[in-house]
C-alpha cells in the first residue's frame, strides 16, 4: 500500500480493497484509491510542477451584471435580470394586454 501526504494537508492512500478494509490508520480526511494491483510509493510517478507551469486551469465563471430594467436592458447579452425586475415587467406587460382588451371592448359595445 502507499501512502503520500501532498503539503502535509492531504493524505492519498492506494492500495488494493484487501489492504484498505479494516485499516484503521487511515485517516478520515484521507483519498483512497483501491486498485486492482498492490502498489509502492515508488510505483507512482513524481509531478513537480510550479503553479505558473500549469496551463490547464478552469476558467472561472463570471458574475453577471444584475439589471433592474428589462427595458433599458433589452439588447444586452451581458445582463441578467434580477427576480423583481422580471416581475414589474410582467406585471406591466399584463396590464398593458389588460386595458388594450378594454379598450377594444368598449369600442366594440360602443361604451
């Protein structure tokens, strides 16, 4: 079984199911790899590599810009429209339909 402590944080434990069940040396906060074949520490490849060597970083996700006018705000694609704005929105959206519909009743009963 091997054992590594990466900056004496983090342990990895690799070995096969028969060497880790019922070890109870392993730390909790350990990774534990169970393999097929029983390995050494010598059988796993050294990486050292500086941070700034790394190229294949996630890309972080940017926070959008909140709008509060859907309106004002309509072409942007780099905008996202906060819950209360999507709601006046709506509700004026509503009751514009709502007095064109009156409008066009009255016209119609010729009130």
């Amino acid at each position: 079984m091997a054992r590594v402590k990466v900056d004496n944080k983090l342990n990895v434990v690799i070995g096969t199911k028969a060497q880790i069940e019922g070890d109870t040396s392993i730390p909790e906060n350990s990774i534990v790899v169970v393999t097929d074949d029983e390995l050494t520490v010598d059988d796993i490849p050294a990486h050292n590599h500086t941070k700034s060597e790394i190229t294949d970083f996630p890309t972080i996700p940017t926070v959008p810009t909140i709008s509060t006018d859907i309106t004002t705000d309509a072409t942007s694609d780099e905008k996202t429209a906060s819950p209360k704005a999507v709601k006046t929105y709506v509700d004026n959206a509503i009751s514009t339909v709502i007095g064109d519909i009156e409008t066009i009743l009255d016209s119609i009963l010729g009130v």
